[in-house]
C-alpha cells in the first residue's frame, strides 16, 4: 500500500474515533460524518458504480450486519399496489400475521426478526407459479429491503439534514437492532447511529487489507484553479 493511500484510511480511522469518542457530538451530526466517511469508501471500493450501489455492495461485501438482507415488512407493504396482483394476496396474508399488524398498542419491537422477513422467510410455502412471479417481481419487493433502505436513510440525512421521525434522537442510540416504534400511530423504522458506526468501522478494516487500490487512481488530484 503506497504512502497516499495508507494516509487515506489512517485519515477515515482517525475521523471515526474523534466522532465515536466525542460525548458532545449530537446523533444527526454523528449520522451525517458516519455516512460522509461511507460515501468515500463507497467511491474507493467501488469506483465505478453508481452511488447508491456503492452503498449496496458496501454492506454486502464487507458487512457482517445480521439484517441487510432483512425485507421490512412495513416498507414492503407500501410496495404492494407496484407487485402483481396474484403475489400481493399471498404476501399480505404473510405481512398481517405479524405484531405491526394485529398490535397497535405497543411503542417499539426490539428484535425486527419479530417483524420482518427473510428472503427464505417471504418466500415459504409460495407455489412454483408464484416463485415465478417473485422472481419477476423481486426489484420492487427488494426496494424494502434493509441495504436499500440504510440507502435511503442516508439521502434523509445528508440531502435533507434530517431523520425519517423528529424524535429518533430520544431512542437508544447503542441499540444494535433495528428498531420500530410507533409516532402519531404510524410505525417508523429506525436504526441507531451504533449500528452506522459498527458498519463504517468492519467496511473500512475489511478494504484496508485488501488494498484494493491506489487512492491516487481512484481519486484525481483537482489543479489549484478548479474554482
């Protein structure tokens, strides 16, 4: 690894701990740094993929996170009028057998494996037809899948300056599940600024060894008068 490029990601670790180890730093500042320091590694590792892809193919090959293929069920239920008819009937039979549906009571679910599928989970029991039509259907049933949506929390944070709730802030910031909970009865999905901090800090351990190229081919120097 030559000298630029080992600055480079001495530069990403140094940023990460000041940002971890800071008791001042507010929860949407810490989001906005985790994934400004994501979008970087994202253009490294995967130079010539588009950006939400880079996202995409961080967390799928250099993320160990148990739910990034997790489907939510909350999100894939605003997906239904865009599936074929015939899967819909099956699929929401499957989203109203649990809690977010026959529950509206309660505040938050600890564990999304309550809630959510997996990809084996949402498929089990569908007939060879019906795997047919999955199949067919499976861009739009993936669009609520966790590494799109970790996508989409991104753009809030960063584009926006904001999250999906105005009071994600007073929920446990260490939580390492996502969580959902109930605002002005509508369910919301949320996950903790500890779950972007673990998936920055194995993305970048994990491309730091492999060394997959130079800083200096990926990155081009900009001429002093670029204004």
């Amino acid at each position: 690894m030559d000298q630029i490029t080992k600055s480079f990601f001495a530069s990403m670790e140094s940023i990460k701990k000041n940002i971890d180890e800071n008791k001042d730093i507010k929860d949407i500042h810490k989001y906005i740094i985790y994934f400004s320091l994501l979008d970087v590694l994202g253009k490294y590792a995967f130079p010539n993929k588009k950006h939400n892809e880079r996202y995409k193919k961080l967390l799928q090959c250099f993320s160990c996170w148990k739910y990034k293929k997790y489907i939510s069920s909350l999100q894939l239920e605003c997906k239904l009028d865009q599936i074929n008819k015939n899967l819909v009937v099956v699929i929401r039979k499957k989203i109203n057998m649990n809690p977010l549906t026959h529950d509206h009571f309660f505040n938050k679910i600890v564990d999304s494996d309550e809630v959510d599928f997996t990809e084996d989970k949402l498929k089990e029991g569908l007939t060879k037809l019906e795997l047919e039509i999955y199949n067919k259907n499976i861009s739009t049933i993936h669009e609520a899948r966790y590494d799109n949506l970790f996508y989409k929390l991104r753009c809030f944070v960063v584009h926006e300056y904001r999250l999906p709730t105005p009071n994600a802030l007073d929920l446990d910031e260490n939580s390492l599940v996502p969580i959902y909970y109930c605002f002005n009865n509508q369910y919301r999905l949320w996950f903790s600024p500890k779950i972007i901090s673990l998936i920055l800090d194995e993305c970048i351990k994990k491309i730091k060894v492999l060394n997959i190229h130079s800083y200096e081919d990926v990155f081009e120097f900009v001429p002093k008068c670029w204004i």
